[in-house]
C-alpha cells in the first residue's frame, strides 16, 4: 500500500490516532513556545516601529498572524467536514469540530486587535468596512457551526450538521481575501503576496516567525481537543477501557 493511503488509513483507526496524536503533541506544544518567543521578541523588541504607524504597528505580530489563521481554519474545518460526509470517517469529523472553537479564538483576536490597531489608524475601534465586517460574518459562522453541533444529541448527525453549514460558510473566505480589491476600503492592501513583500527584512521575518507558531499552536490545540473529544465517545469501547486499565496499572 502506498505509505500515504496507509497513513491516511491508520489515521481513520481511533485507538491508532490517539496514540499518534499523543507522542506527537507535547513536541508541537513546544515549537510553538520557542517560535511564539522568538516572534514576539523580535517584533515587539528588536524590529523597528513603522515609519508612518510607529509603535501601534507591532500589533501586526498578533493581528495578522491570527487573520491569516482564521481562513486557514475555517478552510481545514471545511475541507474534514467533506471528508467526514463523504467518506464516513469519524476521526475527519472529529477534527472538524474540534477546529471551530480554535477558529472562533483567532477570529475573535483578529477582530479585537484590528480595532485596537484602527483606533490610532482610523481614529475610531471599528467601521463597517468590507474586510472587518466580513470576518466578523466569519466569527458568526464558526459560532453557528458550534452552536448547530451542541443542539444534536448524537454526535455523527451533529457533525454532519455542522460539516453542511462550514461548507456553506466557505463562500465567504474569498470576499474577506478579495475584499480590499474589489472594494474601496479602509483596511490597507496585502503587503506579502506571491510577487514579494513590501514589508522591510526586520519586520517581515518575526511576522513569519509568528505566523508559523500559531500553525503549531492550532496542530497542538487541535489534537488535545479531539484526543478528549474521541475519549467522550468512545468511553465504554474497548480500546478506551484498556488505555484506562493501562494507566492505573
């Protein structure tokens, strides 16, 4: 079998994923830690303040890599709750549930340090403007994927739910991408792109640095939820009655 069929196989085998998930968690945890202190340290210590915004500017170290990561999620979210529809693998499911909460935090931070980051920009915390009026229908999403999960008892019809209403949702990830091109608005333009960055070497770096500590973070967060989440469900199968035997013993 071809190694990736195979691990994608193994991965749809809960008592293997929990196991997985468990040797490769604490390692995750702790790139996150190294790289979220060097990002924050580089940027908020040694990178100089922008020439127009001056200090307010380093609230990019956490706004942007948490906008970044609020599409990236609600796309993941999408893409394993296709999974789980089509296929019927509990696991996908599972992760796509397990991401909405972890989604809503960095849209919620997105939200709430652009408005901290307008207030000296635009001289007021918020404006209905097309990109931060679209990620707040963002935020809405994510709640109504967890709130449309709660309100099943039985967790496959939940996620099936739910998986319907991410895939729906996805229709917006391109108007928040393409909002300050196809409209005129007050949030600036993307300053890295596939043709380069226009941000200058000392600054763009630490943003690199902290974008890619909230991926581990999420990777981290992600399989600690499902890791209880699948716990939960499966508490009376076998396999969870001799990992408890196997810990007490």
């Amino acid at each position: 079998m071809n190694p990736i069929m195979k691990f994608i196989h193994l991965m749809g085998s809960p008592p293997w994923f929990y196991q997985f998930s468990g040797r490769l968690i604490p390692w995750l945890w702790g790139l996150f830690v190294v790289l979220a202190a060097c990002g924050l340290y580089l940027g908020l210590v040694k990178a100089p303040p922008d020439y127009l915004q001056g200090e307010s500017a380093r609230i990019m170290y956490i706004h942007v890599p948490s906008a970044w990561m609020s599409m990236m999620i609600y796309a993941l979210m999408a893409v394993m709750g296709f999974v789980g529809l089509v296929w019927h693998v509990r696991i996908a499911e599972i992760l796509a549930i397990s991401s909405a909460p972890i989604g809503a935090l960095f849209t919620a931070v997105a939200l709430a340090s652009g408005s901290l980051w307008g207030r000296p920009t635009w001289g007021t915390y918020w404006v209905w403007d097309a990109r931060l009026t679209s990620e707040l229908v963002l935020l809405f999403l994510y709640l109504g994927v967890i709130g449309l999960y709660s309100a099943f008892d039985e967790p496959r019809k939940a996620a099936r739910a739910a998986s319907l209403l991410a895939l729906v949702g996805l229709v917006n990830l391109p108007i928040i991408h393409y909002s300050v091109t196809w409209w005129n608005t007050l949030h600036q333009g993307s300053s890295i792109g596939a043709s380069g960055s226009s941000i200058h070497p000392s600054m763009l770096w630490p943003l690199l640095i902290m974008a890619l500590a909230t991926k581990f973070y999420y990777a981290a967060n992600l399989l600690s939820r499902a890791r209880i989440r699948l716990i939960e469900q499966d508490q009376r199968k076998n396999w969870v009655r001799e990992l408890l035997q196997e810990g007490t013993a």
